[in-house]
C-alpha cells in the first residue's frame, strides 16, 4: 500500500473545512502525490481567503535568515501574511476573519527546524483567538522511531528551540503536534490529517511521496541528516556549508587541514558515517539578520564532506558534535560565534540547547552518556503521542 500524506486524505476531513473560512501556513513542498499544491487542493475544494508566509516564503523564493514582508501571492491573489518579518507570531488581526488555520510544513526531524515553532505559534493563536487548528501529517525523513541528543534546557529557548524536546524527536509532524498541545499546555482544538500506509520505521525513500526541497538548504532527503549533524556550526567561524551546493554536508574554513581532519574523524569509527577531504568556496552567504556575519564568501575553504553511508545505524547529533570538537581541538582559528543580533546567548547555546558543549563541560564519552539518558527519557515522553506502529 502506498503512503498516502495527510493532503492525499483531505477527501476524509471534508467534515472539518467545509463552509468554514481557512487561512492557510505552507509553503512550496507542500504538495501531495500528485504534485499539487495545498494552497490549490485547498483554494479549489473549500472557502481559503488567506495565506501565512513563513521562513523563505509561500513559494520558497527566499534564503535562510531573510526578513519576509505581507505581500499577495500572484497565484491567487490572496493576501499572504509574513511569520518571518516583524512578527513570528498570530495576532487577533491577523486571523480575526478566520475560523481555521491550517498548516502543512515540511519536517525534517530535527529541533532546530523553525516551521514546527511556526506550526506551535498557530495552535498558540487557535487556543487565544478560538480557532481549530488542521495539521496536515507528514513523514520524518528521519525515521519516527529513533531519538538523539539531549533534551533543550528551557532557559535556552528560542525559535531554533523551543520546547524541551531532543535533538532528533523521533515523531511525524502531526505527532508533534499533538505533543506540543498537550505536553506543553497550549490545548487548542486540534484536527490532525493523518496519513496512511505509514510505518515508523520508514525512511523518507520508502514511503514513495514525492519530495520537494523545503528550503533552498535542504536540497535533498540525505540532508536532512547532516543537517541535524551540522547545523551546530552556525554557531562557529567555520562554514556549514551556505553558499555552496552541499549545505551542511560541506564543512570547513581557509585554516583547516582537511585531510588531517579527515583522518581523525573516520579513524573514530562513527557508525553510518564517512567523511572525506574536501576543498570548497561559498558563493554566497544569506541571511545576514540572522547569521550574524559572513562565511568566507569566495574563499577558498578546507575541511570534509559528510558522507551518510547507513541510515539505519548512522547517529548524526553525536556525530556532528565530534566533528566540532575535533575541529576546536586541531585548530588554534576556532571561534564560537557571538550571539545572533537582539540577542544575548551565544549562537550555539541556542542551538545545542544549553551552555555545556561551548564551555567544554564534557568529553565526548560523557556527552554520549547525557544524550544517551536523556533521548531515552524523551523517547518515553513521545511514545504517548505517536499514531502509528
């Protein structure tokens, strides 16, 4: 049997749109099997008046980190107003004439991922303003079984962490939905369009949907998993990636030595994991409001290219960490980053959700044993939660 997504069974939720006004949160990858898109399902079936824009626009034509502004989408002429620009959050404007928010983002299994905040912020505004919030389901192109890395220390919230969840989550997109309602109290009236034919242990390829980039940095499935590795270095002077073909799966800077760095990481042994040495030049860098500063635009980069070898055993948070350590050990250039503008935590506490990997608390078998405890208390917390076996 086919996987079927949540927009693919919109024929069995007729009971929950229909007749009501739907203001809608999607971008360019939501789509069903067919290649339709949401915005059209849903504008040519029910009564959709409005649009809500997250990170990199309704139709994906904006980089990371850029500011989105109210404009009309051309398509169809309906407004579509901006999560990512001076507001990150509803407001009684804003969906005063509206009975339903819909949301249909791409996941890609990581708590980084700023649409499952966007996705939180809608259930938010449908509790405050009494709205119902749809989330259309989709798979975690990680799996939904497996849990990584620690659990975001709440003092270190932020829309790359919100929730005290674990790095990797192990759930589908509407499983974190119902999670996120009632673990953490927001309670608002949620329908969740839940897909069929899903196994929790499948990867994205085996589920036969098609995909569909959900941001200019996640070109392909595989990078779903360097980037839950590799988005850490955002937080360094070392490129992620930005600017070339390979986000996040590139990493490296002018000083690094990348056949020596390439060395130490393979000899380590990391499971599901090669990396290779590897020379690249960003071409560009985006998102300058938000990354702080440039990465070596147009210089000439050393360091390793991430190869995912075995999704099955790979584990890419700890994998990731060993790989900044490795590079904070062999290289006096190493720096973290300061904090993002308008705030004061440094970039990477935000992103490794605590202040311990910066300060070097913990060696790398110690960091293992944290993740290790606290993914497995995690994984308790979100087995309530799941929907399929």
């Amino acid at each position: 049997m086919k996987v079927q997504s949540g927009i693919d069974r919109i024929d069995s939720y007729t009971h929950v749109l229909k007749d009501k006004r739907i203001g809608l949160v999607t971008n360019h990858a939501g789509v069903n099997r067919n290649f339709e898109s949401t915005i059209d399902v849903l504008n040519s079936r029910f009564n959709l008046v409005k649009l809500f824009s997250p990170e990199h626009g309704v139709r994906g034509n904006l980089q990371a980190g850029i500011h989105v502004d109210d404009y009309v989408d051309e398509r169809t002429k309906l407004p579509a107003i901006s999560l990512y620009g001076k507001n990150r959050e509803f407001n009684e404007e804003m969906v005063g004439d509206i009975d339903v928010i819909a949301v249909d983002l791409i996941d890609i299994g990581s708590r980084f991922w700023t649409f499952i905040y966007t996705m939180a912020f809608a259930m938010q505004a449908c509790k405050k303003y009494g709205k119902t919030c749809v989330v259309v389901d989709r798979p975690n192109p990680l799996n939904a079984n497996d849990v990584e890395g620690n659990i975001l220390n709440p003092d270190f919230a932020s829309f790359v962490g919100l929730y005290p969840i674990a790095i990797r989550h192990g759930l589908t997109f509407g499983e974190l939905a119902k999670l996120f309602n009632t673990e953490y109290g927001i309670g608002c009236n949620l329908v969740v369009l839940e897909m069929s034919g899903y196994r929790r242990d499948m990867f994205f390829e085996e589920t036969g949907l098609p995909w569909v980039l959900p941001s200019p940095n996640i070109p392909t499935v595989e990078t779903s998993f360097t980037y839950a590795a590799n988005v850490h270095f955002e937080g360094t002077n070392v490129s992620e990636g930005r600017g070339t073909n390979k986000p996040f799966t590139y990493i490296g800077a002018p000083w690094i030595n990348g056949d020596k760095l390439a060395d130490h990481m393979n000899a380590l042994k990391l499971p599901g994991i090669h990396f290779r040495s590897h020379y690249f030049s960003p071409v560009f860098v985006a998102g300058e409001e938000m990354f702080a500063r440039s990465k070596y635009r147009d210089q000439l980069c050393s360091g390793v290219e991430v190869h995912v070898v075995d999704k099955k055993t790979i584990k890419p948070v700890i994998s990731g960490i060993s790989l900044l350590y490795a590079i904070r050990d062999m290289h006096k250039e190493f720096e973290f980053s300061p904090p993002y503008p308008g705030s004061t935590v440094p970039a990477i506490d935000r992103l490794t959700g605590d202040s311990y990997i910066r300060e070097g608390k913990y060696d790398l078998k110690q960091l293992q044993e944290l993740f290790d405890k606290e993914s497995a208390e995690f994984a308790k917390t979100k087995a309530k939660y799941h929907i399929y076996e």
